[in-house]
C-alpha cells in the first residue's frame, strides 16, 4: 500500500474513532452534523474533527469546480448526529467507501461535526455553472429510484426523510445506507463523486426545533446567529440592562486582572526606584583612588 494511502487509511480511522469515543461529547454540540465525501479522481483531501458550514463549503467548492467527474451523487439526510454514526452496523456501505474499503474510491474525506447545515442548493448551482450538468432527484421515501441515469455530466441528487426520534432510528439508517449503496451501483460511469451532507435538529427547553442554513452569501449574519443560538438559553434567563444606562454602568473597565496587575507594577517599581535611588547616594572621596606619598606612609610599607 502506498505511504499516502496509509496516512489517509489512518486518518479515517482516528475520525472514525472519535465518532465511536467522542458520543458523550457530541452532546455538548446538538447543532452540529457529520459530513462526507469520497471521489473515484485524486483529490488533495484533508479529513477534521469540527468546521464550520462556511469553510466546509470553501473546501468542497475548491474540489468540484474542476468537473473531475461525470456524475455527483449528493446525499441528504436530515435530522442526524455523529452519534447516529458510532457504530459499524449505523452505515457499513458508507463506511466502506470513506475508509478506503472500496478499492475504485481514490480520495476521500469526513468531518465529525459541522456547525451549521450546507447550502445545497448552492453546491447544485455550482456544478450547473461550472460544469453544465443536468439533474436526476430521488425521494428515498417512496423507496424506489431509477434503474438508468442517462448520459453525464449529471448530479443525482437523493433526499432522505428525516430519521424518527423512536427506536428505528437506527434501522432506518441502515435502510437509508442500502438504498444509497444501490443508487451509487447504478452510475453508469466509473468517474464519480459522491457527497453525503447531514444536518442536525437541535433542541431547545426539551422541544426540537429545525437548525439554521448557512447561505454563502450572507455569512456573516450566519456566523453572529450561530453563536446567539448556542448562547441563547442561558443569556436569555438573565437580567437585561436598561438602554439608558451610561458606558460606565454597561461596561467594566477596571478588572480584577487588570487591578491586580497594575498593583505588582506598582510595587515592582517602587522596589527598582529604592535600589537605584541606594546606588545613586554612594559617595566615595576621590583621594580613596590615590596613591599616599607621604615620608610616614614609606617607612610604614618597609
């Protein structure tokens, strides 16, 4: 195997490892989602435990706009965590391809947790503009798809239903993971790509609420709702300052840290100032540095 397999082999692993170790953490981030990516054209691929929609986004943009491939297959599935995928029983078919177990995958990569849901309709543009490819959509809910795609360039794209929140969950992933596998045997190309996106369903006080999309072109507001959700239940239970409070009353200026700080400065200076101030008042005669020459002073040396 080469030496770049083998790191890129290894690399999967450690992400996937942290999908099986990291569940109970997973929970402190309930807005966050996994995402992969595998491409049967070589790819420099980087795989990361935590990204943000954007910079997700920027990455896969810089790998599709030079038209590698012939078909891309974009998977959605709605209503996932990492958690969902912890175990190898969750989406073996998946696995395969990311791990390198599909010998016609030649780069590929995951990230654990993404902050935010990706735009796909923006990667769907791209690839309309880009490389001028046509559009096949599959609804996984009726259970059935195409047995013929046509001619490429072409996005297939599959839409998942959301996974229950009951005891199937982790069924309905593994039905959903055969049914993608069956999609993908049936490319009539062996130059393809294939992009799984998820997004999550937060929950707040106890009631599932749908989770924010990141648009590319308003990131910045993205990026500022993305903290406040994360923030918001516990800003919300606390006092609210009045509007005509002064910049005094609203802000504090002189912290503890900085108090402190000030105040060792103070004593280191004074210290400094006592030292040079000792040195300062040595007062030494000159006639110490000269030689006596006195008769009395030449019999007392012989």
């Amino acid at each position: 195997m080469p030496h770049n397999s083998r790191k890129e082999t290894a690399m999967h692993l450690c992400i996937l490892g942290f999908l099986t170790l990291g569940a109970a953490v997973v929970e402190g981030y309930r807005d966050t989602s996994p995402f992969f990516f595998a491409s049967t054209s070589e790819l420099f691929t980087s795989s990361s435990q935590l990204k943000t929609a954007r910079s997700l986004l920027e990455d896969v943009r810089d790998k599709l706009e030079g038209c590698h491939s012939d078909f891309y297959v974009i998977a959605s599935q709605p209503g996932v965590h990492a958690a969902d995928y912890s175990t190898r029983q969750s989406a073996p078919r998946l696995r395969e391809r990311v791990m390198g177990g599909d010998k016609a995958i030649r780069s590929s990569f995951t990230v654990t947790e993404v902050v935010g849901e990706v735009d796909l309709g923006y990667i769907r543009h791209l690839l309309e503009e880009k490389c001028g490819v046509h559009l096949t959509e599959i609804d996984a809910s009726i259970g059935s798809h195409p047995t013929s795609f046509g001619k490429g360039p072409r996005i297939i794209s599959v839409t998942f239903p959301m996974l229950p929140l009951s005891t199937e969950r982790s069924q309905q992933l593994i039905d959903n993971d055969a049914f993608l596998a069956g999609v993908i045997d049936q490319v009539p190309s062996q130059s393809y790509t294939f992009l799984y996106i998820t997004s999550p369903k937060e929950f707040v006080d106890g009631e599932v609420t749908d989770s924010f999309v990141y648009h590319p072109e308003n990131s910045a507001y993205q990026d500022l709702h993305m903290d406040l959700k994360r923030d918001y239940v516990a800003h919300s239970r606390g006092p609210s300052l009045p509007s005509n409070q002064s910049l005094f009353q609203r802000y504090q200026f002189l912290s503890p840290g900085i108090f402190m700080g000030l105040f060792a400065s103070f004593i280191c200076l004074s210290i400094l100032y006592v030292g040079l101030s000792a040195l300062m008042s040595l007062q030494v005669p000159y006639a110490a540095f000269e030689k006596n020459t006195a008769p009395g002073s030449r019999k007392k040396q012989q």
